[in-house]
C-alpha cells in the first residue's frame, strides 16, 4: 500500500509532468437545467474548471492496490489473526462527521446503474454496525456519516484514458455546482464507467485492467487543494470494479457489480474518514497501512442495515484484526 505527500520528491515529479502529459478533453458547456434542479442534474466541464484542475495541488493520495489472495500470514477464512501493530494515531485531522457526494461520470444509463447501487448501499450505512467500527477511531457516532446526494458529469477525451487533470476538472465543476462544500465534513467520490482507465501520469501507475503491464491499483483517495476553493476537497477516485483483482461476489442481498462497487466505496470511504491527509492520522506503520488495507483481501457477508452484502472486513484496534461491527 502506498502513500504519499507532495513533500516526496517522486509526487512532486508527478505532479509536476501532469500538465504535459494529460490527454486534453473537449469542454461541454453547462446545460441549462430547470428551475429547482437537484444536484443529479446533469452537469458538463468549463473552461473554468480545466484552469483550475491545471493549478490544482495534489497534497497527498493513498492508492488501493490489487487484491489478491491473502497470505497464509494473515487471516484465514474468517478467523482473527492478530498483527503486530494496530494503528496508530498521529497529529493528521480526522472527519469528526462527513456527508458523501457522487459524481457519476458518462453513465449512458444515468445515474448510478452503471455501478449497481451505490447510493443504496451509502444510505444503509449511515447509522449501521458496520459504520460503528469508525467509532474507536473518531469518537463519533455511526449515524455520522451520511449520504448527501449525486451529480451525473458528461465529459470526454479523445481516448478512454482519464489523467489527473481531467478527474480535478469534473471535481472543481462538482463543487461550483455544491456550493464548494469542502474540507473535513465533505466527501466526494469519482465513479468511472465502464472502460474508462486512470493513470497518474504516463508512469506505469494505473488502473487498466485491459492494459495488465500498467494495471496496479483499484481506487485511490487523496486530498486536494483548489485556488478557488476556500478549504481543501477530500475526494476518492472509484473505477470501475467488476473486474479481475477488484471485484466482489454477490450475495444475498445485493449483485456481484453492487458488491464489487460497495466494497471498494467502503475501502475508501473508511480510510478518508480515519486518515484523510494531507498529514498522517491514523497509520499503521509496520505494513505502512490504514484501516481498509490490512483486511482488503478478503470477502465477508456482512449485514448492512438488513442487506447482506459481500464486502471486505475493516481492521479494529479493539479486536487487533479484521471485524465487520464494533
């Protein structure tokens, strides 16, 4: 697992060849939307926003790498095995209670279709067992954590490939349609369609599934900071997941595609609340870790609100080892 702060020569270098190496897309003008229109409304990239994406700063990124069979070290089945370090907590600013906010990218079906049900699954959560594991970490209830709405996003580029000035484009075009709703009580996630591959820069970081040479990670969350945006953004980038080394099984209560979205989206979502960035807040530095990757290996049917889903366990310093509840 890795992470990283702009204080690392190698992000620094980065972030500085992003510019020269974006793929650049064709703006959309705002459509007109009806008087009172949600925020699902749909929503396309100024020229505004792809100035703003350009003089953006990446203050740190934590990427999701593939998941692949958990070793014979760690836990097996569902048994608990304990680690040789919890996590623990340094000076890093914590989400005390957030709202999560999805941005929905070229979904020809509208909406979240084409990730299963998202939504239905950020809405189990708030107040669930399993969002009660965040407790230890935040001292905050389970019912802090909501679901606060979705924008639908047209935006294209000449390939299928995404760099990281096109995602910061349709954030900053999210957040002028938000009220740049931003800082520690606000979270956002890119949801990618289909095809649609990620890369950092032309380094071979991506998420490519059809290109297997550059494919390394699954999701990523960082936080960001927008000249024109009064408080840092805290966003996660959420591909595609029904794919090989990212997918999940289905369950009883949900598809394999709602599944395969809902556990990455909590992988994320977990993480960005206990350790958002830019500085380390809770960390575990033996396997240089936070609370979703000591356990993203494996899958669990566990009941959110009612709905079985098939989902990765999180890691709780209560029980020092993956746990689905408090």
């Amino acid at each position: 697992m890795e992470r990283f702060s702009l204080h690392s020569l190698c992000v620094a270098f980065a972030c500085a060849v992003l510019s020269a190496c974006s793929v650049q897309p064709q703006a959309f003008a705002p459509p007109a939307t009806a008087p009172g229109a949600g925020p699902d409304a749909a929503l396309g990239v100024t020229s505004l926003d792809l100035e703003s994406a350009r003089s953006a700063r990446v203050l740190s990124y934590h990427l999701m790498p593939l998941r692949t069979p958990p070793s014979e070290s760690r836990v097996e089945g569902d048994r608990k095995i304990k680690y040789p370090a919890d996590l623990v907590r340094k000076n890093g600013p914590i989400m005390k209670a957030a709202a999560s906010f999805n941005i929905y990218v070229n979904c020809n079906k509208g909406g979240e279709s084409c990730w299963g049900d998202p939504e239905g699954f950020q809405k189990n959560l708030a107040g669930s067992r399993f969002a009660s594991l965040l407790t230890q970490y935040t001292n905050s209830a389970s019912s802090a954590y909501t679901f606060g709405g979705a924008f639908s996003v047209k935006y294209r580029t000449y390939t299928k490939l995404f760099y990281q000035d096109d995602l910061l484009a349709i954030l900053h075009a999210v957040l002028a349609k938000n009220g740049n709703q931003a800082g520690y009580a606000n979270l956002y996630h890119i949801f990618l369609a289909k095809g649609t591959d990620t890369c950092f820069d032309r380094s071979r970081s991506c998420y490519s599934p059809d290109h297997p040479h550059t494919f390394n990670f699954c999701a990523y969350h960082e936080s960001v900071a927008f000249k024109d945006v009064p408080k840092n953004v805290i966003v996660s980038i959420e591909p595609y997941q029904k794919v090989s080394f990212c997918a999940s099984r289905a369950s009883s209560g949900a598809s394999a595609l709602t599944n395969s979205t809902a556990s990455t989206l909590a992988h994320e979502t977990f993480e960005s609340i206990t350790d958002p960035g830019p500085a380390f807040a809770w960390f575990n530095f033996t396997f240089f870790s936070e609370v979703a990757d000591l356990c993203e290996t494996y899958q669990w049917k566990i009941p959110v609100r009612g709905t079985v889903y098939s989902l990765q366990p999180m890691y709780s310093n209560a029980y020092h080892a993956c746990a689905d509840g408090p």
